[in-house]
C-alpha cells in the first residue's frame, strides 16, 4: 500500500456532545493506516462549550489544528476554510454532529484507486424524521434535475478527496448549497468519482438549522445564483450560436 498523508476535517458548530469523541475516534482510525495524518476542526462561531472544549484538546493532542471564526459564517464558509486550510495528501470530511460514523473512512479509503481523485458516500438509510427525509429525497432528485448531475446523494457530507481537487476548483457558496455547488464543478472538471454507500444515524443532539425560514431564504438565492452561473450561463453561448446561425 502507498504511504497515505490524510487530513481529517470537521466542519463544527454547537457540537459540544460529540466532537471530543469524533476526533478522539478518527485519530485511532487513522494511525491504523498511516503515521502522516491530521484532525482539522473549523469551529464556525459555536455559541456553546464546543470552541472552548477545542482548546483544550489542542493542548492534549499534538495532531489537532482548530481554527475558529469570529462568528458563524455558514456551513459553506467553514468548508472552504478547512479546505484551504489542510496540509496533506487527502482529505476526509464530515460534519461534527455525529451523524455519520468516522470508522467508515476505512471503506472510503478501500475505494480510492490511483485512477480516482474522490470517493463520495450516498445515505443507505437516512435516521431522520419522515419529513425531513421526504424533503431530502424530493430535494436530492430535483438537484440532480436542475443541475444536471450524476451524483446519487448530493448532500451527503462524508467525502475524501485527493487534495489537487481544491487546487483545480474555487468554491463561493457561504452556505449548504456549496455542495450542489462541488458536485457540479467536480463534473464540469472531469474528476474521477467513486459513490460507496454510508451509514447514517439520528441526531441526539442540538437541531438542524436547515429548516429556519431565514436559513431557506438564503439556500433558495444561493441555488439560483449558481444555477446561473454553473448551468444557464455556460448555455448562453451555444444558445447564441444556435440563434445567430438560424438568422
């Protein structure tokens, strides 16, 4: 096997019960398969201990790196910082509320052939309420719709990444819609990608911030703005030539 340099990565916000425990847990995962890895935490303005309970783990564990927004900046924005931020080879990332289990990074890393530069996670089952599983459901299909994409389970945030993926892309969305927004980019760049199934578990603490209206608000302007810019206007030039051709 090659030498593997991994960084893991944890998106954080109010994540006080479960993001001692997740990087605790995805250090000894990763020291099963490598020596050259680090756990990143991007804490976006938690309003909790979680902030606090980071500093204090960066005392107690050489491999740790957190770094802190002044405020919650959004799920996009603590995206891009992390990645920016990761100094290895590859990149595993999910989010710190504990819904997905970090000990499956080792059926990630099973996938990532030399010919792939990502493996993506689809949810075999989601462990939500049957409401916010219909919704998803509805959502993911029209996103692939829209947006025209092949990924199966576009908000499915449990990835790893060969890290020139970040060096290829630039990513904007501040929100949740930065995923719509790596999937399409990802296809319109030609990476390789593999779709392996993941396990997924109730949320036992704190709550989403997906459904506040003002958070549906802003999802709804970000989906257009790159709509626009990632589908409609990629098509004005053809559509143009098509036009001018006709007349």
């Amino acid at each position: 096997m090659e030498r593997i340099s991994l960084t893991a990565f944890f998106p954080a916000y109010n994540d006080q019960h479960t993001i001692e425990c997740i990087v605790r847990t995805v250090a000894d995962e990763m020291r099963k398969v490598t020596d050259d890895f680090e756990v990143l935490v991007v804490d976006d303005g938690s309003k909790d201990e979680t902030g606090a309970i980071l500093d204090r783990l960066t005392s107690e564990l050489p491999f740790l790196r957190v770094i802190h927004h002044e405020r919650n900046l959004g799920y996009g924005a603590a995206l891009i910082t992390g990645f920016g931020n990761a100094k290895k080879d590859l990149i595993f990332y999910t989010d710190g509320d504990g819904q997905y289990d970090v000990r499956e990074l080792h059926n990630l890393l099973a996938q990532l052939a030399p010919n792939i530069d990502l493996v993506n996670g689809y949810k075999v089952k989601r462990a939500d309420a049957w409401y916010r599983i219909w919704i998803g459901a509805f959502y993911r299909r029209l996103m692939r719709r829209v947006f025209c994409l092949s990924i199966r389970d576009v908000d499915c945030d449990f990835r790893l990444f060969r890290r020139h993926v970040f060096e290829s892309i630039s990513l904007e969305s501040r929100s949740g819609v930065i995923c719509v927004e790596m999937a399409k980019k990802f296809e319109q760049a030609g990476f390789r990608m593999v779709e392996i199934p993941v396990s997924h578990y109730p949320r036992m603490h704190g709550r989403s911030e997906f459904f506040r209206v003002r958070h549906l608000v802003f999802t709804f302007k970000g989906l257009l703005k790159i709509w626009w810019t990632l589908v409609i206007a990629r098509r004005l030039p053809v559509w143009t030539s098509i036009a001018a051709k006709k007349y």
